[in-house]
C-alpha cells in the first residue's frame, strides 16, 4: 500500500489525525531507565554501570528481577549498595511485560529509557535523548540507532540494517487495518518515551512474556511524533538466547512468536476500540483474533500439509502493513518446500553468519561517502 493510500484510509477512519498533546518537560528532566531482567547475571552488571554511568546525572535506574534463579539478586544487591540512584524490584517470574510494568510503577522520571538486561547503553545515552526531546517538544518517542555485538562484545554491524529510522508524524501513513510496526524500528533499549506516551501505553498485557516492546513499536507511532537520534547509543547483544536474534528457528521459537504476534494485533485492537468515539458510525473494527504470518510460519515449521489455508486466512491487510521486501518474501513462501521455507525464515527473521556480512557490507557503503559517490558513478 502507497504512502498516500494508508494516508487517505487513516484520514477516512478517524478524520485529521491529532498527535497526544504533551506537558512540558522540566529544564533539567528526570531520566528514568527501566531494566527487566530474569537470569541474565552473565549481562546484568555491565547494563546497569552503562546506565549509572551516564554524562547526563539526573536520572534514576530501575530494575525488575523477574524471579531470578541466578546470580542476579546477589549482583543486584552489590550494585544497589554502591549508587542510591538505583532502585530494585523483586517478583516471581512472571515474563518481561510484567517485570516492566513493576518497573514502570516505582519510576519518578519525565523521560523513560528502556534498557534490556542483556545490552548496554553507551555513556552520552541519556543526554543525547534528553537534547533531542529538548529540541523536539512536541515528541513523545525518541529512537535511536544501536551497534549489533555478540556476546563478548565484538562488533557486527547496526540496528536497523537496511532502514533509516523513522521520524516525524507518522500516524497518516499507517494502515488502521492491521497493526504495523515502521520500518528501521529499533528493539527495547533504543526507545525513549515521555512520561505522558508511556503512562498511554504501560501496562503492556501480561501475555508478553518476550518482546514486550512490541506494544510500544506498534501504539507509540498512533500517539505522538518521533525523533530520531541517527547515531549508535547503545549496544545490541546477540547471544543466542534472544526471542529475534537467533541464527536458527526451532518449532517452539516460532509458535512462540506467534503468540506474541497475536498479543500485539489484540493490544492494537483494544487501542482503536478505546477511541471508536473518534469513528465513523459505519467503521467496522477489525477482528479479535486474526491469524497472523507467524501462525503460517509455525504451520509451515511444523510440515503442516495444511499450511496453505493458514496462509490464505491471513487478513490482506496484514500483509499490505508490511515493508514492501517483507510482502514480496511473503508472497514468495508459498513456493517454497518446508526445507527452503525454514532456510529463509531464518536468514530473514534471524540473525545468520551471512546476514551479519551483509550487514557490515552495507554499513560500510552507508558510512563512506567515497564508496556512495563511486557506485553513483559507475
């Protein structure tokens, strides 16, 4: 779908679309960073000195231990005694959205940063959002590009790949058929919400037990203006226990992403249903529970002999919300034996060895304007 057709079937849905008016931030904001974490003590020190290490001082960092069975309280503990600016919550494990939302009840700040337990941030983090919100004040979202590291902390390349980072309002180019994440959207640790956006959209329902930061992916853009930051603050690690960030699908990892999909089209529902005041008498909300190309990618993992209807149940509006190489992917799959499918799956969901050169392939093109004037020319 074109740029001006999702322009045209927001504007018919809800008329000119208005962006959540914000406070005023304070000269010098509090910056709250929200940590989850659960048995990530082999990560969980090195994320939280990058935070109490900032060149921006005012800020506080919460932490959530979602139940930990490791070293992480004892680690947590040590850390707490060393700086009061950090503040620690205990519960039982229950999954990232609630181990957030724990956090999100005891911060104090205007600025909230979301950090995941397992990255860090780098030391001008805080105060190039601070600056950034300072300059855009009527932005509710601050992104931000991260460095894609492995465990140990070796470069691979930068978060998004392909993408630039969107900016701006973007609210007339999204579909309202289907919830759609923008392209080039960073994960967790590089977003940033005023207080007023955050208070909208936490709590994230409690069936998030990973990648909870796909509600706020997909209902911050519907509320405010972003501004973008088109630099790494922060570094994304791969270790091989992330939800997205793995080099290789199992049937489980996918069945689990497609219960995360289908939370994230549930909390985009309940979103538009809240404002069906803003509607049109005749605007039909969309489903409750629509399949979703994950759910045909769990049939298609599974060698389900059936994966075709799966596909076919799939609302085209799904589809039309996805970045054209993502539609064209899609589209392709069908055509594929189980054996390819899940060969491609990995390469365009995952985080493959050939991905990761292609990456610093086009990184490198992106940064040097020698390379850029060259190809030009050629």
């Amino acid at each position: 779908m074109s740029s001006a057709a999702k322009a045209s079937d927001c504007a018919k849905v809800f008329g000119p679309p208005r962006p959540m008016e914000l406070p005023p931030l304070p000269d010098r904001p509090l910056a709250s960073i929200l940590i989850s974490n659960y048995n990530y003590a082999a990560y969980l020190e090195a994320a939280v000195i990058s935070s109490i290490e900032q060149t921006y001082d005012r800020l506080e960092v919460v932490v959530c231990d979602d139940g930990s069975t490791d070293a992480s309280p004892e680690i947590l503990a040590q850390l707490q005694s060393r700086d009061s600016r950090i503040k620690v919550v205990y519960q039982e494990n229950g999954g990232q959205a609630l181990a957030l939302n724990a956090a999100f009840l005891k911060c104090t700040g205007d600025i909230i940063c979301l950090l995941d337990a397992d990255d860090v941030f780098m030391p001008d983090k805080v105060k190039r959002v601070v600056d950034a919100c300072a300059a855009a004040p009527h932005c509710g979202l601050a992104v931000n590009r991260m460095l894609r590291v492995d465990r140990t902390r070796r470069y691979l390349g930068e978060v998004p790949l392909l993408s630039s980072l969107a900016s701006g309002w973007m609210r007339p180019f999204l579909s309202l058929r289907a919830p759609h994440v923008l392209p080039g959207f960073p994960p967790s640790s590089g977003l940033s919400l005023h207080r007023r956006v955050a208070e909208a959209i936490f709590p994230i329902p409690a069936d998030f037990k990973a990648y909870a930061d796909m509600a706020i992916q997909v209902l911050a853009p519907l509320m405010t203006p972003i501004v973008a930051i088109d630099a790494p603050l922060g570094e994304y690690r791969i270790h091989g226990a992330n939800v997205f960030a793995v080099s290789k699908f199992t049937e489980d990892g996918v069945r689990n992403l497609a219960v995360y999909e289908r939370e994230r089209w549930r909390v985009w529902r309940r979103y538009l249903e809240s404002r069906l005041s803003e509607m049109p008498p005749n605007f039909c909300l969309p489903s409750a529970n629509a399949p979703s190309l994950m759910d045909y990618a769990y049939a298609r993992f599974r060698s389900d002999p059936r994966f075709k209807t799966a596909y076919r149940k799939v609302p085209p509006e799904y589809m039309r919300s996805l970045p054209l190489i993502y539609q064209w992917y899609w589209r392709a799959s069908i055509l594929l034996p189980d054996w390819l499918f899940k060969k491609s799956f990995d390469f365009v969901y995952g985080q493959t060895h050939a991905k990761m050169i292609m990456g610093r392939v086009l990184n490198a093109f992106r940064n040097n304007p020698w390379l850029r004037t060259r190809a030009a020319d050629s």
